[in-house]
C-alpha cells in the first residue's frame, strides 16, 4: 500500500481511484514546519500552486520514504525540480489536462480588456450607466502574439485562429514543424507587429521578465497584454507605467509577481481585468489533472 499526500487537495474521483487500488490518500494541508515532519510518512507527495517544494524541504525528504513530487498542473516553478533529481526524488507534472481551460481564460480576459466587460459591470452595479466611455475594439482581423508556443499556446492560437485573428508565434525552439497556419517570427518583431500579446512562458527568477520597460517601448501603441502564464514575466511596474501612459490599452492578469498580490493599483487600473489564478480552475480541467496525477502515481511505482 502506497501512502500519498495531495497537500494542496486532490480532485475526488481520483482519491477514490487510488483509494479502490488499496492505496491511501491524505488530503489535509501541512504548512511548511509541520510537512517537513510528515513529508517521509509518505511514499509520494502531491502538489498545486500553494506548497513550494524548496531545497529545505528536499534535504528532509533525501534519502527517505518521500520518492515521487507530482505538480497537478504543468509549471513546475514552484518545486525545485533539479535539485530533487539530484537527490534522488523523481518529479513528475500534468501537462496535457489544463490546455484548453487556461487557453479558455485567455481569450475570455482579451474580450473583457476589449470590451470592458469587467469595469462595465461593476460600474452598472453602482448605478452608472456609462455607455458612451465604452468603446471597444473587435478581436478579428487583429495580430495575436503568443510568446511561448507550448501545449497552452496552440490552443489559445487555434481559438483565436476562429476568431478571424492573425496568429504569430516565439519560441525558444525556433519554428516548430506541423503549425504551418501560425507565424514563427523573432521577438523584436511580435513586439512591434502585434495588437495582442499573451504569455505562455515559465519564469526564472535569474533572467528576470520577459516584457519589461524596453519590451514594452518597442510596441505599438495601443496594444493589449495578457499573462495567465506565470507572475513575473510581466514586469508589473514596466506595466502599470504603459498602462498610466496609455502605450498599453489593456492588460489581463490570472497571475501575479506575489500572490495573493497586493499590487493594488494595477489590479484596480480601470484597464486591468484581473482574476485570481483561476487558469486550470475548471470542473473539466480538475478531473482530467486528478486522473492523470493518479496514472502517474500508479505507474512510477509499477516500475
């Protein structure tokens, strides 16, 4: 019998999934101190956004019970993955089951920043009627800039595709094979050719952001950010002065360099739709990342 903790809560089919193999799955969150106690009481540890799987966590779980690290989600920047290889820790994510709820939310936040779909309820709410500040752009026949063309990416580009847009892509690979409808262009020139550009990046600390105060001179004006990637590879201060300025006409943010950020002066900019890392916080997305999390589980263990 395996004992496997989802310190960040697990999806419920698949505790019972891992329960009806006759393994035992505990739910219950462990700050730091006490899950540095707990963690070798396990033969696996699951986690989401909220847990960081740090060095000071590893080194307890080096050479101990605690084999596997599966992030139920696909960044992995929250766990310090090549240390706990070193140590002898497998790590292991869920990549294919949130695409198309993240890439959802992306163009759900480019209608809200091209609509005002998000100020304009609330301001309704207080009793405004504010039809004539309201003007807003169409998303067809506008260039969509995808930095980063992973599994997200593509289906963010495949939607948008639909919507009439041009879609061009960056990537660190350079052109990839087989998306021949999609653009593979330089950064210098998604920057300045693009009316959308949204982020399909992970964040390293040591290069810093990835659109900051240079990133966002070379723009058009006018343009619109959004960023359901990761918090910082937008920087916030390069980006709430665009906004101030009127270079940048709207931003979208599911994510944030602190969370829960306290950047309020961005998050209530009235060109801000802001929402709370809610990316793969679907019903849809939650079961497909619980039964892969479990056949990944299974299957390190069958090995």
């Amino acid at each position: 019998m395996l004992r496997i903790l989802a310190n960040d809560g697990m999806d419920a089919s698949a505790v019972k999934h891992l329960s009806d193999c006759g393994h035992e799955v505990v739910t219950t969150f462990y700050e730091l101190d006490v899950l540095k106690e707990k963690i070798n009481e396990f033969d696996a540890l699951i986690v989401r956004s909220a847990t960081k799987v740090r060095k000071e966590l590893i080194d307890v779980m080096a050479g101990g019970r605690c084999k596997l690290v599966i992030r139920a989600g696909v960044g992995i920047d929250n766990i310090d993955h090549v240390y706990a290889e070193e140590k002898g820790i497998a790590v292991r994510n869920t990549p294919n089951s949130s695409s198309a709820s993240v890439a959802e939310l992306t163009i759900g936040h480019m209608f809200a920043i091209s609509r005002f779909i998000g100020i304009s309820n609330y301001t309704m709410r207080n009793g405004e009627w504010n039809k004539k500040a309201y003007s807003g752009v169409e998303l067809g026949e506008k260039t969509l800039g995808l930095i980063g063309f992973g599994r997200i990416a593509r289906e963010v580009a495949k939607r948008a595709k639909a919507l009439g847009m041009d879609v061009i892509y960056t990537d660190h690979l350079g052109k990839l094979e087989g998306f021949d409808e999609f653009k593979f262009v330089e950064m210098d020139e998604l920057l300045s050719e693009s009316d959308y550009i949204s982020l399909h990046i992970p964040f390293i600390k040591e290069m810093g952001p990835t659109l900051g105060e240079e990133q966002f001179a070379a723009m058009k004006d006018g343009v619109r950010i959004v960023n359901a990637a990761r918090g910082g590879v937008v920087c916030e201060k390069a980006l709430l002065k665009a906004l101030n300025s009127g270079k940048v006409a709207g931003a979208a943010l599911d994510v944030f360099e602190q969370e829960p950020t306290l950047n309020e002066e961005l998050i209530n900019h009235p060109n801000v739709s802001a929402t709370p890392h809610i990316g793969a916080s679907t019903a849809e997305a939650q079961k497909r990342i619980g039964v892969e999390t479990y056949r990944t589980v299974l299957s390190f263990f069958e090995e």
